[in-house]
C-alpha cells in the first residue's frame, strides 16, 4: 500500500513540473511522465487487489499515451509554439 502512496506522490510533483515548465518541450516531457506513473498506478492496483483485467486497460493506455506523445510531439515541431524565439545580440 505504501507503494502506491509513493506512486502518487511522484504523480503529483510530476503534475506540479508540468504546469510549471518553461517550455512547451518541458510540459510535453512532463505529460510523458504523468502516463507513465499512472501506467504502473494501474499495474500496481491491479496486483494489489488481483483484478486481472486493469492489465488490459492498462495496456491499451499504454499505446494510446504513445501515439498521443509522438503526435503531440510532431505538432509542435511544425507549429510556431514549439521554436524558441532567437534574440538578436545588439552591441
């Protein structure tokens, strides 16, 4: 039980560095994070109370937080929100 407590806490300052990440590459590393602790939240419950079938839904959020990172991830990489602004040196 302490584990999941553990977990949780990290899920928390995982959401807490998303929200106040400098730039957008550091918030989308952040959501990154938060899948993949709410990926073993699930495993761990689901060993905790033997309730088999949270391995399935634990799987299929798997794949749908990947593809979600990776489009996320070419979205900003073609958007203007992503580019970091160059400042030009005046001497």
């Amino acid at each position: 039980m302490i584990v999941f407590w553990i977990l949780c806490f990290f899920l928390f300052m995982y959401i807490v560095r998303t929200l106040k990440g400098p730039t957008v590459w550091d918030r989308l590393l952040g959501l990154n994070l938060i899948a993949s602790k709410v990926i073993v939240i699930i495993i761990v419950v689901s060993s905790m109370y033997e309730l088999p079938f949270l391995l399935d839904f634990a799987i299929i959020y798997t794949l749908s937080g990947f593809v979600g990172i990776i489009f996320l991830a070419l979205f900003f990489s073609k958007s203007r929100l992503g580019r970091r602004e160059r400042r030009s040196k005046k001497s």
